[in-house]
C-alpha cells in the first residue's frame, strides 16, 4: 500500500507568466520514452513481480524503494506542465468570450493541452503522443532488469539535458535541476546493484552523459544539501535492506561533493504544492465558480 504526503518532493518557483510552449518540452520529461511515467511503470511492475523478493530482499528493497519517489516525480513534473500552462493565474470573472480570448491557443505546440486538459498536464510526450505499456520492461530476471533500469536512467538524463537546454523560465529549470541530481542517484543505485550481483564496475560509465553537475546552478542546492548522496525509502519501517546496495562503505561518485552514501527512513522535506488559480474563462473550474466556493468553504468547515 502507499501513503500520500500533500507537498512535492521539491519547491518549484512561480512562473511570471503563461509557457506553453515550455510546458510542451517539459511533457517529454513526463511520457516520453525516459520520462517519469516509463520509470515509475517500470519499476512500479518489476517491484510488483519480484521473484524471490525474501531471498533477494536488498535488491527488491531498492526497487520497491525508487519506486515510491519515481510517483512524487510524475507529480513534480506534472506540477510543473501545469504552472507554465497556466502561469501565475489568471481568475478574472465575467469574462466575455466572444472575443475569442484564447485566441493566441490556436499557436502552440500542443493545443490540446489547453482545448482537453484546461492547461493540465497528461501522460504524453512533447508531440502529443500517448505514453503507453510498451515502454515497460519487466523481465522476471533480475540483472536484465537492473541493467534496463541503468539504461533507463542514463536515457532519462540525456533528456533532461536537452529539455533544460531548451528552458529560459525558472519553473521549468527547476525541475530539471532536481530530476537530474535524484536521477544521477538511481543510475547509481542500480550501477552498484549490478556490481555487486556480477562484479562489473558499472559505475565508472556514470555520469552518462559524461556531463557533471557543477554545470547547472538549478543543481547546486541539491548537491550542497547531500541530496546525491541518499537513498529515500518511502517509508517508516519497511525497505531498509536496501542498505545492503546503497551502503554506508559506497561514496558519492566523482565530481559530485564528496562522502558516504546514506539511506534515509522516510521522504524529503519537500515543498508546498503551489495553487493554481482558476481560469474562468476557460471553465477551470467553471465559468461562474462562487457558488462551488461557497459549497467547498462550508464542507471545510464542517470537515475541521
């Protein structure tokens, strides 16, 4: 089962105004074939049929473990498609439609994130195509599986390059910056995974794509705080077997700030989930919304 904590994994700063365009790039880091939907479905059923999960409890622990934050990261990005759809808000009522006040719509790259979704984010990637289980692997055999997570990891990072490349806004950037430290850690957990299972020292072939990440200022807080060196659990009791991989006599890889690697109980501090303002215009959430706020405020009271 699984617990759900209201913050995400990191705090991401407000968009001056509406990107959709960048929101669009942002989407490949969503459902494209690296993004956060193909790691979370990958790891999500490979923890799910893990064979022998007593046996090879260390290995099943840091699957299961990856896992649990790989959904706060569809959440972070998916938070992030949002904010730069939708920019800081825009809750004016009465608007007259007529005037075609969408008119500029008609231009981006993905419409439909607008016209279907309200400016939501979906499980699609930069071209509107629909993510789907074909970019799932789950083998039942436990080194191809880790060497597919390995690949799946180095693959998410390349992307992530090139869509912060792509990015001048600071809410676009951000996510970027803390995906690519925490996805450096997953590279690097299923690197000693398969090094301990087989002896090949596949973590010299880390950072892949050899890009360190003193390079992106969005990075710098996370490396400084010691977030590439831990290893969340997601949990108060369970996973800590993963210990046996990601372990204390393991330091953090070169170019990184250095020292020992951690498990951590539990899941980061996090940051507020930042409000979305309503867009009456757009329907989001209707067109005349004060009596549904007038419902919620006395359900809230109510429910305190």
């Amino acid at each position: 089962m699984f617990m759900r904590i209201d913050k995400l994994q990191a705090e991401l700063p407000q968009p001056k105004r509406p990107d959709p365009n960048a929101a669009a790039a942002l989407q490949e880091l969503l459902g494209g074939k690296y993004g956060e939907m193909s790691t979370l479905g990958n790891y999500m059923f490979q923890s799910f049929n893990f064979r022998n999960k007593t046996k090879l409890r260390p290995f099943y622990s840091l699957v299961s473990s990856i896992f649990a934050e790989e959904l706060g990261h569809v959440e972070l990005v998916s938070t992030g498609v949002a904010m730069l759809n939708n920019g800081p808000g825009d809750d004016t009522e009465n608007v007259d439609i007529s005037k075609a006040p969408f008119h500029d719509m008609q231009d981006i790259r993905l419409a439909g994130s607008f016209l279907s979704n309200g400016g939501g984010a979906m499980p699609m990637n930069s071209n509107a195509a629909s993510w789907n289980m074909d970019m799932v692997t789950t083998t039942g055999n436990l080194i191809i599986d880790l060497l597919h997570n390995f690949h799946l990891e180095c693959g998410a990072r390349i992307h992530k390059l090139r869509v912060y490349e792509t990015l001048k806004d600071p809410t676009g950037r951000e996510v970027c910056g803390y995906l690519l430290v925490r996805g450096s850690v997953h590279a690097h957990a299923y690197a000693l995974a398969l090094k301990k299972l087989t002896g090949v020292e596949i973590e010299k072939m880390l950072p892949t794509p050899n890009i360190v990440l003193d390079k992106i200022p969005e990075c710098q807080k996370y490396l400084q705080e010691g977030s590439h060196r831990r290893l969340y659990s997601f949990s108060p009791d369970d996973y800590a077997e993963a210990a046996g991989v990601w372990s204390n006599d393991e330091v953090a890889l070169p170019g990184d700030p250095p020292g020992q690697l951690e498990i951590v109980d539990g899941y980061p501090e996090g940051g507020k989930i930042p409000e979305l303002d309503g867009n009456y215009g757009a329907f989001a959430p209707d067109y005349a919304p004060q009596e549904i706020f007038e419902i919620a405020s006395k359900l809230y009271k109510k429910s305190r």
